[in-house]
C-alpha cells in the first residue's frame, strides 16, 4: 500500500504538510471572469489546488419533471436536477482558458469528471489528476476509465460504506492507478461538524494503506485542522468570494481570509504533530534555571551536620534537584557556607 501520491512534483500523503484543495465548484456563478478571480484568490490565500467540475447537465442527470428528478429539502428543495445542473455547471468551452490561467498564475488545477467524456476533455487538456466526487464512487467504470489514464487520483468517499469503498480503491488499482488517495466526507451541504466521527480517518488509513484526508463541509475550518492530528494529509474546501453571492454553493464555501488562514493553521497543525520526544526543547533551555532546586537557608559553617531546617527547595533552578533533599539531610558540610547559596554535591561530606 502506498501512503504518498504526487501531483505535480508536490508530494502528498504521510509525513508532509496537508495539501489543501479549493473547490470551485458553481461558485463561479456563470461568470468566467469569477472563475479567474477564485483561482486567483486561491493562489493568493495558500491553498495548493484549485478544482472544477467537468459535466453537461445532460452527462449528469435527465431532463425531466418527474418526482424522481426533483430535489426535495436542503438548499435546492423544488428544483429538478436538470435545471441545477444546467445552473451550477462549468461550460466545457471554459476549461482550457481556466486550465490555462491557473498556470500562469501559478497554481495546480484539475477536476472531478462525471463521465467518460469529460475525461476526454481533461485529457486533452493533460490534468494532472481526477477526483472523483461522492456521488461517483460507486461508478466503478467511470474509476477504471480514469485510472486508465494512470494519472493521480483522489476518491471522495461521501455516503460509501466499506464494502463501497474497497470496491472503489480496487477498481482504480485494477485498471493501473498507483497514485490514489482516499478522503473521508460526509455529503451534507452543509454537513454538521458532529456527523464528520473524524476517529474514522486514522482507521481508514489502516483499513485501505493509502494517502487519507478529509473533504469537509461544515461551515468554518475547527473540523478540518482537528482532522490534521488524525492524519489527514489531504483538506479540500468549497471555496468562493462571496458567500452571499447567492450561487448554488455559495453559503457553506470559504471566502479568501477563511481560506488563508485554514492554510495556515492545518500546516500549524500539522508542525505541531512533530514526534515522539520527550526531551528537552529548544524553546525551553532558556527556562531550566527557573526549575525548582535546593539551596541553603542559613549560614552554616565547616563541619555542621545538615537538618532539614538548613536548606529548601526554591526557584531557581542552580542548585541540586529536589529529589535529593533526603539524602542530604543528616550530611556534613566541609566549607563554610552563606545563606542563599545553591546547594551542591562538592560542599557536602
């Protein structure tokens, strides 16, 4: 099992800082001057990626009124799946001129397709890498038809059990995937921080062997940094401008500053994991001296026997540790000795 992928030369997975990807999703609002913008932003707030989606409303769902078609609850209740589809999508003619700024601007770009076409085009357009959303991760061949490309992929694993999930993770491999990773999600738009049971990512690094992390829709970034100390090396965020800008993903995405600093506070994290060490810290030599330690408190002269009353444990930190209060009790001093002066082992007998 491989717990590190690369996508474009920047490795990911244990023992590296968490990659962060921005969602774009339809928070571009069928503008492509906003879709410039977010990558833009993205660029300027941190994150290492910038992700689109590639379908058609007609590659993704029917045209019909049926009750079948039609969402009911949530932020899109009433609205057929065609009519949002045809809303939120990213017009294929857009893909090459975003692929194109986001290299000129300097950040990592690719997609999550939703069917074999759009693979096509992102073949085309030579991505990096696939992920696959939830709502996909039990399209094994839609997985396979990625994975043949043997690019890097990325599997969300939104509403799979673990039979689901293996099935997902074997399908890529079989059809000659080497760079996989898994992210932990629940598809809740948004989703409560109580529903995320982050103590499932730890063991689905375990279960599957592969670079894990998290793709997470609660509302602020408090679950993705704690999911850090669980082992996420992946964070992947809605991301827009304006979270009142009144598109289809617009209220549980990050604005800029919220995007800036969930960079800065997972890699925060993430540093702060270090490991297993039980020494003495860098940032505390300069505070030893304020430990606590024995001195004398009263003059004593040459051949006195210690008692209990003759000596304290004090800050600061120069005399002999505490613990060897007892043993010194009952010694004989072989120097006179002022008050205050820490206690050592040269001047007992």
């Amino acid at each position: 099992m491989k717990k590190q992928i690369k996508i474009n030369d920047r490795l990911i997975g244990y023992g590296v800082s968490p990659y962060i990807i921005a969602e774009m999703s339809a928070n571009h609002n069928g503008d492509i001057n906003a879709a410039y913008s977010i990558i833009e932003a993205a660029k300027s707030s941190g994150a290492d990626a910038v992700k689109i989606q590639t379908y058609r409303p007609d590659t993704i769902t029917l045209k019909s009124q049926k009750e079948d078609f039609v969402v009911k609850g949530g932020l899109w209740d009433g609205r057929t799946l065609y009519d949002l589809y045809e809303e939120a999508h990213t017009p294929w003619d857009w893909h090459k001129p975003l692929f194109d700024h986001a290299r000129r601007v300097g950040i990592t770009i690719f997609s999550s397709p939703f069917d074999t076409t759009a693979i096509d085009l992102l073949e085309d357009l030579d991505a990096p890498a696939y992920k696959i959303a939830s709502f996909e991760a039990i399209d094994l061949p839609l997985i396979r038809y990625a994975a043949s490309t043997g690019k890097p992929m990325i599997i969300s694993t939104g509403m799979a059990d673990q039979t689901e999930i293996a099935e997902a993770v074997d399908a890529a491999k079989s059809a000659g995937c080497t760079d996989l990773a898994i992210l932990h999600c629940v598809s809740g738009y948004p989703a409560p921080a109580e529903d995320y049971n982050l103590k499932t990512i730890p063991d689905m690094i375990d279960r599957f062997g592969l670079a894990t992390g998290l793709s997470d829709h609660t509302l602020d970034n408090t679950t993705a940094i704690a999911s850090v100390v669980l082992g996420a090396s992946i964070i992947e965020k809605h991301f827009t401008l304006d979270r009142n800008g009144g598109g289809p993903d617009d209220s549980f995405s990050l604005e800029p500053a919220e995007m800036a600093a969930l960079c800065r506070d997972t890699k925060t994290a993430w540093a702060a994991l270090g490991q297993v060490d039980y020494g003495r810290k860098s940032s505390e030599q300069g505070n030893v001296q304020f430990r606590r330690s024995l001195y004398f408190v009263r003059d004593m002269a040459a051949g006195e026997t210690i008692t209990p009353d003759c000596i304290r444990s004090v800050r600061p930190g120069y005399g002999l540790p505490p613990k060897y209060f007892d043993s010194i009790v009952g010694q004989t001093i072989i120097e006179d000795i002022s008050k205050n002066t820490p206690v050592k082992m040269r001047v007992i007998k």
